[in-house]
C-alpha cells in the first residue's frame, strides 16, 4: 500500500468525521448558549420580585423603630412630684 491509498482509505474518513464531528457540537453549544441566554433573562425577569437588601434593611429599622416605640408605651409611666 503505498502513501496515496493510505490517505484515501484512512486519513480522508477521518478527517471528514472530524469534521462532522465539530460541526454537531458547535450547533449543540450555540444551542446551549441560546438556553443561558434564555435562562439568564427569565432569571432576572424574576429577580424583580423579591426585594433587594436595601428595601429589607429598611424594614428591619422600620420594624425595630416599631419595637421600640411600643416598648416606650407600655412602660408604667413614673408619678410626677
């Protein structure tokens, strides 16, 4: 078998199920990149409806203002001389 056959039988199969290869997994990772996107978007989508750690900071002091209002109003009040 001289050099020619070699390539014929061998080396041109293969490189063409290389590139078959390379051409189904390119188009299974475009397709992955397209459900990140997808995902990535429906992601924040949600995002927008729990609140951030500002607004629950907020709410914190807000309640520990409360707390402390209420406690300053159930103590018994001292007679005045």
């Amino acid at each position: 078998m001289d050099w020619v056959q070699i390539i014929q039988v061998f080396l041109l199969p293969a490189f063409g199920y290389l590139i078959f290869l390379y051409s189904r997994i390119s188009s299974e990772i475009s397709e992955l990149e397209k459900e990140l996107s997808d995902f990535k978007l429906k992601v924040a989508e949600e995002g927008k409806n729990y609140a951030t750690n500002e607004a629950i900071l907020r709410m914190e002091n807000k309640i520990d203002e409360l707390r402390s209002l209420i406690i300053e109003e159930l103590r018994p009040k001292r007679a005045k001389k």
